[in-house]
C-alpha cells in the first residue's frame, strides 16, 4: 500500500495500544477537543514511542478521546542518536530550544548547570522538567516523530562529561577551533553527543576539563550565537552529515559479481 497521501495527517502520542484501542486523557484531550477540533470519525496517526497506526476517534469529550486503530503504518525514517546537552539559560529561551532540538530530531535533551549558568536556574529547573516533557511530546506530535527525546533532569557540568556516544563534541566559541563539520564524521549506526554553553560561554576550566575528558572542540563559524540558535545550527548540520553517509552507505556495492 502507497503511504505517502498520510503525511498530512496530525500524529499523536498515547501511553499504550491494547485489544486495538488507545486513549488520551486530561489536558492533553482537552486540548485536542478544544483547540485543534478533533471530531469522532476523524482518522490521525498514533504511536506510543514504538510503533505507528493510522487510526480512527471513537469517543471525543474534553476529558477522553478515544481512538481505534485501523492498521499499523511504517515507523518512518531512522534518526541518528544525538544527545543534547545544553546549559541552563533563561527558561523562555530554553523552552525554546527544548521546541526546536526536537523537531530536528535530537534524542536526548540533558539541561546542564554550567559555572556561567544563572542563579537559581537549576533550581528552577527541576520545577520545569515536567513543561520540558510536555512541549518535546507537542513537538514530537507536530514532527510526525515516531519517538519523543528523552528530557533528563538537570545535572551538572562534571556528571555531563561522561557520556559514552561514538563521537562527543562541544562548541567553542573562540576563533581556531575546528569547524564542526570537520571535528567529527557521524556516519549511520554511530551516536553523537553535542554540548553548547551558557550566555558567556565555557569558562577555562570547563574548556579544560572538556579537553582532558576527550570531548572535541568544535566551532560553527566565526559569528558568535545566542545558545539556542547554536542548537539549531548544530543539530541540522550533525542530521545532514548522517543523511549524507546514510545515502552513501546504502550506495555501496555489496560484492563483486565475476
């Protein structure tokens, strides 16, 4: 069957798919009643982290909309594995950043408590992970991802060293470092891990401490950006670098015919 006309369709999350029926609950059916109109007969896509169906709305009340699955659906493409360690910085612009890191893919969003981080943003953050959560889900839904990422609690600089992804790098600000499409080569399979800094940046112990734990400087050119407009400039070059050797890897001759 020709699954492309279903690309238009909204995609929701639900917790789980049982005997061919899946529900949503409490605000989140609230908000699919009341704000996106979601009426008994329309069909969306649904998934619960690991598989896809096309579906139909069964019951839609403010509290509940329930959903019969009509048949399963391809899971999509793959994603390459990025973690994204970000430092705490002003909630509004974090959110922000949480939003767009995951529509471009990233599977794992780690807040970190970095020296220049401000006070009172760790604190604050463990009040907000669960915000955090909720809009990765929203923008996983409008992604059409097949998977949310991950939103850790925050942790701090020290702990976010330890990381055990194929490649690990960090941005620079500083003129010299090498430029990031050339610090790393994420090819399919492999697994990144990418830490962007605080307003004012690493101080020089952290750039030590990155160093010695063999985390690559890594530089996005010569302009100096707002942490979470980095966020984007990185993840959409580490996701085009992995398409790229994922095209090419499928391009490879499997043998030799004599």
């Amino acid at each position: 069957m020709d699954y492309t006309w279903y690309m238009a369709r909204r995609r929701f999350f639900v917790d789980r798919v049982r005997k061919g029926q899946a529900e949503i609950t409490g605000e989140s059916a609230h908000h699919l009643t009341r704000v996106l109109r979601v009426e008994v007969g329309q069909k969306f896509e649904i998934t619960d982290n690991e598989r896809a169906w096309l579906a139909s709305v069964e019951t839609a009340r403010k509290d509940l909309v329930r959903f019969s699955v009509i048949e399963e659906i391809p899971a999509g493409p793959e994603l390459p594995r990025v973690a994204l360690y970000l430092a705490l910085i002003k909630f509004e612009r974090f959110e922000w950043a949480v939003e767009k890191a995951t529509e471009l893919g990233v599977t794992r969003i780690v807040p970190v408590e970095a020296n220049r981080s401000e006070q009172g943003l760790s604190a604050g953050a463990h009040k907000r992970v669960e915000r955090w959560r909720r809009i990765a889900r929203e923008a996983s839904e409008q992604s059409r991802r097949l998977r949310a990422p991950d939103v850790a609690d925050a942790i701090r600089f020290p702990e976010a060293l330890n990381d055990a992804s194929t490649h690990r790098v960090w941005l620079d600000e500083r003129p010299g470092a090498t430029p990031l499409l050339s610090a790393i080569n994420l090819r399919s399979g492999d697994s990144a891990a990418i830490m962007i800094g605080p307003e004012g940046g690493w101080i020089d112990s952290e750039r030590e401490t990155l160093a010695s734990s063999n985390w690559i400087a890594a530089s996005l050119g010569p302009s100096i950006l707002r942490s979470e407009t980095a966020v984007c400039a990185a993840l959409a070059a580490l996701t085009q670098m992995w398409m790229v050797s994922s095209v090419s890897l499928a391009k490879e001759p499997t043998g030799t015919i004599e």
